[in-house]
C-alpha cells in the first residue's frame, strides 16, 4: 500500500466532487458533464480510474454517456468518480435531486446516512455483516430498501474490485475486516432492491489480448493494450482517438472475448435508486480518503 499517493488520490476526489456539484445543473448534457469532470481530474494531477458514471432513476450504475449521448440530467442522478494515482484509487460517489422531489430527497438521504453510519462501524476486525447489517438498518428506517446484489469493495493498486465485498445487507458474513484499503457504497431504492443486467453500458474492461483479425480490431487493441489495459475504459474514449470506425474494433473485440462491456444495473421494479460512496483506508486508525 502506498499511503501518500492513496491520499492524494482522495485528496483530488474531494476537489473533483465539489466541482462537480458546483456545475450540474438539470438538462445540462450528461456528455458535457462527462467530459468537464474527467478534464478536471487531469488538471489536478490525477488519472481516471474509471469512465464517470452518471446514471439516472432506476439505472443503479453503470451509465456513461456514448460520443453522441444526447441524454440530459434530470431525476435523481447519482454521479460515480473513480481516480487513480500509480494504480492507487479513490472510488466516490454522490447523488443529486433535479426535479425538487420528496422521495428524491429522503432516497439521498438514506444512503448518504447509512455511508456515514457504517463508516462509524467500520475499523480493524470489524465483521462484514456487521457493517451490512448498519447500511440495511439505516436505510430501512427511511422506509427503503437497499440493493442486495450491489456492495461494497477492497481496492488494490489498479484493482476497483480486489476479492472483498463489503454487503449492503447482514448476509451473515461474519469475516473480520482486515487492514486495507475499502470502498463502501450503500444504494438505496423505493423498489424492489435488486439489480439485473441491462443494456451494454459501453464500458469496457480488457480481459485477454488474443489476437484479432481485421485491421480496425488490431488498432483498437494496440490503443487499449497501450493505455487501459489495466482499468475499465469507455467507447467514447477510444473513438475520440481512433474515430467513430472503432465502435467496429469494439465490437469485434467483444465478439472475440478480448473485452468484457459492462452491462448498465438496473432496478428490478424500475423505482429510483440513490447511491453515496466513500474509499476508507483501515490501519490502526481509519483515514476516509475522499471526504
Ligand atoms: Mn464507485
Ligand atoms: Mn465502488
């Protein structure tokens, strides 16, 4: 673990967050926001650790607007930032209310209060259930539900997901926590509080680089081979270097099983979704990275 560059990775989180809230605005284009955002991570030093997502109502994550996302911010949009310094990340994320609604507002609240109660509980030694249990609680006292299927994460260097999953319900898991570094991100839902696999989200993750044939497959795979072969990536990055004919490469190196396309998780009964996340790095004292 390198410490100093897990801080200032969160450090940069903190900045990118308020500048994010700073410049939202409904009907604002999600591309635009997209765009701003991951400028603004560059500008202070940091590199992008995953595409930003900005998914809307009852898309829990996994949204990141295409090259020519016409998608406008409105509902309840949750906004997911991911930054990295050498491979040490720090994973956040916020949800906004852009039609001045009641539910909108007590669904933030209730995730945003069950982050700040299973930080309070999270420590060395700790049982995931333990912390599950205190995320469900709290949510369920605003009258929601959490999503069961989605959690929380270890996080190594170049690692979002690294084997340990923090739940977001007492699943009766009862591991102690050790030392490390921990995202934890509790979803809230007026719905069922399940997720399954919707659409293609366009971003992607590279998982083998077995060759390709077409030209066009051969280029994409040599740009991603050379600078995202280690964390996700989206479309419309790639097209911005190789144009609007790699939506082919893409595809074929999908078909090819180079790539994994993240599916956008969808609410089960289609209900609203708010989402608040945190990275904690647990020592003998805990260091909330990004707040
Ligand atoms: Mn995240
Ligand atoms: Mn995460």
């Amino acid at each position: 673990m390198d410490k100093n560059k897990i801080i200032k990775a969160g450090k940069i989180a903190k900045e990118v967050k308020e500048y994010a809230k700073s410049i939202i605005k409904k009907d604002m284009l999600l591309l635009e926001i997209a765009e701003l955002i991951e400028t603004k991570i560059k500008e202070l030093g940091g590199d992008i650790a995953f595409p930003v997502n900005l998914s809307i109502n009852d898309i829990a994550a996994h949204y990141t607007p295409n090259n020519d996302d016409k998608t406008k911010a409105h509902g309840l949009l949750k906004i997911d930032i991911g930054i990295h310094v050498e491979g040490w990340i720090a994973d956040t994320a916020f949800s906004i209310d852009l039609e001045d609604n009641e539910e909108n507002k007590k669904l933030i609240e209730a995730s945003s209060k069950a982050l700040e109660n299973a930080t309070k509980v999270i420590k060395e030694n700790t049982k995931l259930n333990e912390i599950g249990k205190t995320i469900q609680e709290t949510i369920e006292s605003f009258g929601f539900t959490p999503i069961i299927n989605l959690s929380g994460h270890s996080l190594e260097q170049y690692d979002l997901h690294a084997g340990i999953t923090i739940p977001n319900i007492n699943n009766k898991q009862n591991t102690p926590i050790k030392q490390g570094l921990y995202a934890i991100e509790p979803f809230a839902t007026s719905g069922n509080g399940k997720v399954y696999d919707g659409r293609p989200s366009g971003i992607y993750r590279l998982i083998n680089n077995k060759n390709v044939r077409s030209p066009i497959a051969r280029e994409t795979l040599r740009l991603i081979e050379k600078e995202h072969d280690k964390l996700p990536f989206c479309s419309r990055w790639i097209i911005k270097k190789l144009g609007t004919k790699a939506l082919f490469g893409l595809k074929q190196l999908e078909d090819n099983g180079n790539l994994h396309n993240y599916p956008q998780l969808m609410e089960l009964s289609h209900k609203k979704v708010s989402q608040a996340e945190n990275t904690i790095l647990i020592e003998k004292e805990k260091i909330i990275t990004t707040e």
